[in-house]
C-alpha cells in the first residue's frame, strides 16, 4: 500500500467556533493516532477506487459534523 493523496477533510456542516473546555482526563490523556486500516470485502467488484475515495471522504465529513470535538486540532 502507498500514499497517494493526503487531504484535510472539513465537516459537512458549520460548527460553533467556540473552543471546548477540556477536563482534566482529557489534558492528561495524550493524543491517541492509532495507524491501523480495516479493510472489508465488497460484493461488487466492479467499483472504481475513485468511488470509494469519494464515498470514505463523503462519510468521514458527516461524521465529523456530528462530532465536531473530532474535527478540531488540539492545541
């Protein structure tokens, strides 16, 4: 597997620019980046790697949007 594309994906909505106050397990938590990619089969073998990107983009964003403490950069 190679890198081929790296991009910032932004939530599907506007969320509140105000900043989340973090407790106290949050700031003594370090950030966790787990490099790990769970890869699943499909039945159709038929679809182009162009759809799946667009498709893994499209639901990373709507997530975000529903988890907007997510889609922040912690300072």
């Amino acid at each position: 597997m190679e890198e081929v594309e790296r991009e910032v994906i932004k939530p599907a909505t506007p969320s509140t620019n105000d900043r989340l106050q973090l407790s106290l397990l949050d700031l003594m938590n370090s950030p966790a980046n787990v490099p790990v990619i769970f890869f699943y089969e499909t039945d159709d073998a038929d679809v182009a790697p162009e759809i799946i990107s667009a498709k893994l983009k499209s639901s990373l964003s709507q997530t975000l949007s529903r988890f907007y403490p997510l889609a922040g950069r912690r300072e």
